[in-house]
C-alpha cells in the first residue's frame, strides 16, 4: 500500500470546529450575504471560544437563479457576491461606484434585515458597483501601467489555466443572453482556437473584468487567510463531486463528459426511487487516462483556498450512479467490485498528491459499499460520524469508540438540525439515543432543555474522533436549517445566523462558554 495519510499533521491533535457556509455570515458591512470581511470578522469571533476548525459550504460561483454551491457555473471561480466592496479601493476611489452604493442604500438596509440571502438581487448591484470600480481601475492603473496593473496581469497569468477559459465562458453567457452554451455557435461551442482568439481580442474588456473580479476576491481571501493563521483556526473547506451541466469547466473540458448522461444517487433515507441531480457524468475512462489531470487541477485550485478539504460523495469516485439520455432508472458506471475499487484508490492516490500533504476528509453518508470505509480506514483517510446515523439496530454506537480518523457531527447541511431531530424523532428512538448519552433508562419523553443540550455536545465533543464540528444552528439551538435534499425553493442555501458577531456573542454567551468548557474538557483547544 502506498497511500497513506496516519502521518499527517493534522491527524495529530483533536480538534473542535464550527459549520457556518460563508453567505450565513453577518457582518456589519455586508450586503445582506456574507463576504470576505464577514469571513474574518467571524474567525476572530470564533477563535475566542476555542474553534480550531471554520467549515464553509463551497463558494464557487452559481449561475443566476441557481443558490446551490454544489452546482457551479466553475470549481475554480470563487463567486463574486463575496466580494467585501468596503476593501475594493478601486470602489472607494470611483465617484460612479460611490453614487451607485449610495442609490441602493435602501436595498442593502433591507437586504441586511432579512432572514434569507437574495443573491439575484445582491448580485446585480455588486457588479453594476464592481464595473465601475473596474473602469476607474483602467482608467488610473492599465493606462499608467502601474505596479498594481502588473501585479493584476501577473494574477491572470498565474491562473490562465483555468481563468482564460472561464473569463471567455462568463463574458459569452453575459453577452447571449445566458443561453446555454448547448445552443452556442459552432466554432464557439467546439472551441475553434482562431475563433476563440479573435472573440477574445474583441470582448477583451468585458473578458478581463471577471479576471479582475477573481483578482480582488483573491486579494481578499488571502486577509482572510493571514488571520485565520493568526488565529489558529483552519479553513475546512468543500469539494463538490460536479459541477452544473451549464459550466466552464464543462463546456472547456467537453471530452471528459458524457454527453446527455446525468448523475444522481440509488434509493436511500432521502428518495425512494433514488435520485436525479442534474449534474453532468464524467467520462472517467478519459480522465484516468490524463492521469486525473482535471481532478488534480481541482484539488490544487481547492488548496489555494482551504487548509482542508472534504471530497463530496467520495463513493462516487469508486462508482457513479448514472442514467442515460431519457432513462429513468439509473446504474452504476463500473459494475464489478474489484474495477471500482481500482479506480477509486487511482483516484484518492492522484487527490493526495495534489494535495500536497493538506488533509482530504471523505463525505461518506448514504449506501457505502464496506470496501470503500474499509480502504478509508487502511489509508487513514477521516470519514463522518453523524451521531443520529451510528447504530446497529437502533442500538446508538459509543461516540468514545469512534475512529481516530473520523470527523464526528450533530448534524450536517441536509438534515434537520440537532433541535429540529430531537423534537421530531419518535419516543422510543429518542430513549434510545438519550440512554447511549446519559446512561438513563427512560420511556424517550425527553424535552431538549440546556441540560439535554450541553450533554449531547459533551458526549460528541468526548469522542474518538479527531475532529468535531457543529453546525452554528446546533450551538445556539436554533431549528433553521440550511437545504432539504429533494427540494427546491429559495428557503435552501439562504440561511442567515440571526445576528452580527457583537449581538450574537449576547444573545447566545452562555451556549459559546458551553462549546468553549466542553472543547476544553475533551483536550480540544
């Protein structure tokens, strides 16, 4: 064997983390979504109550009308709603970008009350504020070739890879009407390189403002960085297993797609008749033979960003479940056992290459076949312990007795949170997991109180497991939750903590003292 992650340094001392996906982020200067500056504001809270660990839901950027991070327009593009526009200084010197901030004053103010996210809203007046800023940026850096229009240039140099493409991508959608890129012309939609090369020369303006947009994003995600270091806390960050149909990535990397095939899940907890994600399949045959090329370009790209990184549906790099153009009943890509297991250690094996030593932890929830958790343990690579999930036959496991390498939970983005599944499970479950807690026989009539709560988190926080996290909803008690699989609406991935990091820290001190205690008692800060 010759992958295999026991050595590595975070696998060396247990830690306690939160879940809080950026766009949940409050802050006082935010436009009704988190962005860079809610990022650090909310690190250097959290650091304070001994959060070792931050993890963000992925922030790449979704097309309009589309709020899932896990169905991307790029795996590399962060999306611009992020944008702190109080640190863009091109913002701040632009008069057309002051006036226009100052018109939506009333927006924003409402924006910012709201419970849930209005990204189309809050994106729109982003970028109509951004290109101002950007053509102030023309105006007094590109035509005085400064030192920072160089250091932009030497930014899109260094990202071309995957900025070239994308850039010619978004400014194509802007400019055809978000058409999907199915219904492009043909030399644009079969990349003709002397086409795309006179497209470029002739959008060149519009193409270099999404440059400049992930310029300054990475501006500011690299503050971000600087304090989260200084804090302490690490950046978990995720990998979605795609990307949307309509994307960069796939319209760039056409050949390593099947065209027409959709991915999506086998019957479990979530859909009785399986599901359909609506997410483009690979063609894995081609990208084993690129020697996982697009994958590996991931994985740097996600290192850049995160000091750790959870792989989404790590099964399906073993096997996808797929359906045909038309079919309604799917299948798995690789039938035998022994083919999915070989490409699934190929994979993993080229991920941590990638990665460089920065930790992948494998989101392994729903029908696992034993031989993926069976190589997951032999290599050491951490998997999840979601507390309601681990029992043989309502039996609830010893959390104590969790693997080292694991990441134990409360509950994760799709499920109800720790408050809502208290107060809806049955009474006999509830007797059951509350006994496996307490050591207290009951018939199950248990309210959530705090003692109830502070006792579930000790019996988490004391686990085996080298990593905890709790989603923000779960400290505080709160029943809101982020997505319910199988839905769509725009309840999903708005999320909003109730306040800003000052009111929060009043509103629930005694709950962040309890993380801080337990984090404490169990050796994780």
């Amino acid at each position: 064997m010759s992958l295999n992650l026991k050595d590595n340094n975070l696998l060396g001392n247990k830690r306690a983390g939160v879940l809080l996906p950026l766009f949940s982020m409050r802050s006082a200067g935010d436009w009704g979504c988190g962005d860079m500056a809610s990022f650090k504001e909310w690190i250097e809270y959290l650091s304070g109550y001994g959060v070792k660990i931050l993890q963000i839901l992925p922030i790449h950027e979704t097309e309009p009308g589309q709020n899932c991070p896990y169905s991307a327009l790029s795996a590399y593009a962060i999306d611009p709603i992020y944008i702190s526009i109080k640190d863009v200084s091109d913002a701040a010197a632009s008069e057309e970008a002051q006036n226009l901030i100052k018109q939506y004053k009333d927006e924003i103010n409402f924006w910012r009350g709201e419970k849930k996210v209005y990204y189309k809203f809050i994106k729109s007046a982003k970028y109509k504020v951004l290109w101002a800023a950007y053509e102030h940026f023309l105006k007094n850096e590109k035509e005085a070739t400064t030192a920072r229009y160089e250091q932009f240039l030497d930014f899109h140099q260094k990202h071309a890879s995957w900025l070239v493409p994308y850039c010619i991508f978004r400014s194509a959608k802007d400019n055809l009407g978000w058409t999907s890129w199915k219904h492009w012309e043909k030399k644009l939609k079969e990349l003709d390189l002397p086409f795309l090369r006179e497209y470029s020369v002739k959008n060149y303006k519009q193409m270099m403002f999404f440059s400049y947009l992930q310029w300054q994003l990475q501006l500011q995600l690299s503050s971000v960085r600087q304090t989260a270091a200084k804090c302490g806390v690490l950046i978990f960050g995720d990998i979605p297993f795609g990307v949307n149909f309509d994307s960069a990535d796939v319209w760039s990397n056409q050949s390593k797609y099947l065209e027409g095939y959709e991915i999506g899940a086998p019957k479990d907890q979530f859909s009785e008749g399986g599901q359909k994600w609506g997410l483009p399949a690979y063609n894995w045959p081609a990208i084993e033979q690129s020697n996982f090329n697009l994958w590996r370009a991931k994985i740097a790209r996600a290192c850049e960003i995160y000091d750790l990184f959870r792989l989404d549906h790590l099964v399906g790099f073993f096997r996808t479940w797929i359906f045909a153009p038309g079919d309604e009943v799917g299948r798995f890509d690789i039938e035998d056992e022994t083919a999915q297991k070989k490409r699934g250690e190929a994979f993993l094996t080229a991920v941590c290459e990638a990665a460089a030593g920065k930790l992948p932890i494998g989101e392994d929830l729903g029908v696992i076949p034993d031989f993926v958790r069976a190589y997951m343990k032999e290599i050491s690579m951490p998997g999840y312990k979601v507390i309601r999930w681990e029992k043989d036959n309502e039996v609830f496991r010893e959390p104590r007795n969790y693997p080292l390498a694991s990441l134990a939970t409360t509950a994760t983005h799709d499920t109800e949170t720790l408050r809502e599944w208290w107060d809806i499970m049955p009474d006999w479950q509830r007797a059951n997991v509350w006994e496996m807690i307490s050591a207290v026989k009951t018939d199950g009539k248990v309210p959530f109180t705090d003692e109830v709560h502070r006792a579930i988190f000790k019996r988490v926080m004391g686990s085996g497991s080298c990593f905890v996290i709790f989603p923000i909803q779960d400290i505080i008690g709160e029943k809101e939750r982020i997505n319910t699989p199988g839905t769509v609406g725009e309840e999903n991935w708005s999320y909003r903590v109730p306040f800003e990091t000052a009111e929060f820290n009043s509103a629930y001190l005694e709950k962040m003292r309890m993380f801080k205690e337990l984090a404490a008692e169990s050796g994780r800060l």
